[in-house]
C-alpha cells in the first residue's frame, strides 16, 4: 500500500500550482478531510485479512470466482475525481497510478454535487485519447465490500452523476511493469448532464459561480489540483492547470474588495 503514502521528491517542482489562499474563497467544510489522498485502510472493515498480499500480486478482476450474487470476489475501481480524496466506501487498498489513453476534461455537468439545475457546476470525465495519461488512484474492494461499494457508487456517480461504467488499465505508480485491470466511470456525450468542451475561462468563471450539495465547485477544481501536485512532476495535466492558472487570474472579481486584498 505503499503507493498512496506520497511526497513529493526533493526538489520537484509539481505539474500543477496551486495558491493556498484560494482555499479561503472554496469554503472548504470542516467535515472534508484536510488530505487529498486518503489513508489506506481508514475504512477497512474489521474482517478483513490483516496480511493482505501485495496490491500487484492480486488477480485481476477477470481472474477471480464469481460470487452468487454475479460480482467479481475483489474489484479494483479507479477514481480520477472527487474519489482521489473522497471514496465513502469501505476499501482494502488503494494505490495511486495512471491509466492510459485517456485525457481528463471538465465537460460534465453537475447539478447536484458542485452545482443545481439553474447553474451546473463542472466536473470531470475521461476523453479516450491516444497520446493521454490521467492519473488518479485505484480502491481494492474485496468481499462483501464489492458489492457495497457498487451499489453506492451507482447512486453518486450513475444515478446523480450520469456516468457509465468501462473497464480500464490501470498503472501502479509504484509498479507501472504489473498493471491491473479496474473499473471507471465516464460521463459519456450521450448522457443529459454533458456539456462538453469550452474555454478554460469559461469553464473557471462557471467553477467559481457554482456549488451544489458535496460543497462549492471551487473546492472540487484545488483537491484535485492538490492531489496532483503530491503525485510529482511526471504528473501532468495541462487542461486542470490552464483552469487554475484562470482562477487565479478571476478570482479576486468575484470577491468583495477587501476580500479580494486578503487573497491576493
């Protein structure tokens, strides 16, 4: 599980620069935890086998014995947005990696978590791209974990989210030479929330103009641009960071004068 325990190497200077002060404006709510990653094992059931095996040793999800209810015994699940910081589901492992082939883009809208039905807020989906990299972190769910977590998940990111499940390959940071097969969730174009591509300003004015149920969309953009920066400087993604670099420039406008002082 050594691959979620992240810092970033002496010296590196990460893919994506984030302002503390922009925190401030987010609101973040004093139940989020303040880490981008979560701890491996904080939700591990008690069940669980204290000696798990090594994550890279694992079978991959076509490998194990259907249970009786038709789910795999263990499932990895990638999450490359709010899921990097906020799973809610109970988990065995989790490891930070990459997959390929996809970008990752702010064209989903949101009218529930970041954002309402008068003012969707954005969020991400994958957008299949040859030369992509997306990085993110993968959830071993074994057991009854699995599922527990499907069934939560198909409510959050299915039913309220619009998003549909692939099949990806998902790299280890800490071992891209044994990569694991995992579960994703896309928003596709042909979903009703879909709002597709536009301008990094344009998406970074809506960012900062919406919040919805899970909290303010500014604080979904700086978790993930935070978790970005603890994955190092072979991390990259030039769509989040032209949005942040626009929220910097924005921000003080949204603000009251005085307010605006403090931030800048």
């Amino acid at each position: 599980m050594g691959g979620a325990q992240l810092e970033l190497p002496s010296g590196a200077r990460p893919g994506v620069c984030v302002r503390r002060s922009f925190r401030a404006y987010a609101g973040d709510q004093p139940r989020r935890p303040p880490g981008p990653i979560p701890v491996p094992g904080i939700m591990k059931q008690e069940s669980a086998a204290p000696n798990t095996a090594p994550a890279s040793q694992s079978p991959t999800p076509s490998a194990q014995f259907p249970r009786n209810d038709g789910h795999p015994q263990a499932l990895w699940i990638f999450g490359y947005g709010s899921l990097v910081w906020r799973p809610d589901f109970a988990y065995s492992n989790s490891r930070v990696g990459f997959v390929r082939g996809y970008s990752r883009r702010f064209w989903q809208g949101d009218t529930f978590h970041r954002g309402s039905d008068k003012m969707p807020g954005r969020v991400v989906t994958l957008l299949e791209d040859h030369e992509g990299c997306t990085w993110g972190v993968a959830y071993q769910v074994q057991g009854e974990q699995v599922s527990e977590a499907l069934k939560y998940l198909n409510v959050r990111e299915a039913v309220l989210g619009g998003y549909d499940t692939r099949e990806v390959t998902f790299y280890p940071q800490d071992a891209p030479d044994q990569p694991l097969k995992a579960l994703a969730y896309v928003a596709t174009p042909q979903n009703p929330g879909y709002l597709g591509p536009a301008p990094e300003e344009a998406i970074a004015m809506q960012i900062l103009a919406c919040r919805g149920f899970s909290g303010h969309n500014l604080e979904y953009l700086l978790r993930l641009a935070d978790f970005m920066q603890l994955c190092g400087p072979q991390a990259q993604d030039e769509h989040l960071a032209a949005i942040v670099d626009a929220v910097g420039t924005m921000l003080p406008c949204f603000c009251p004068t005085e307010q605006a002082l403090a931030l800048v």
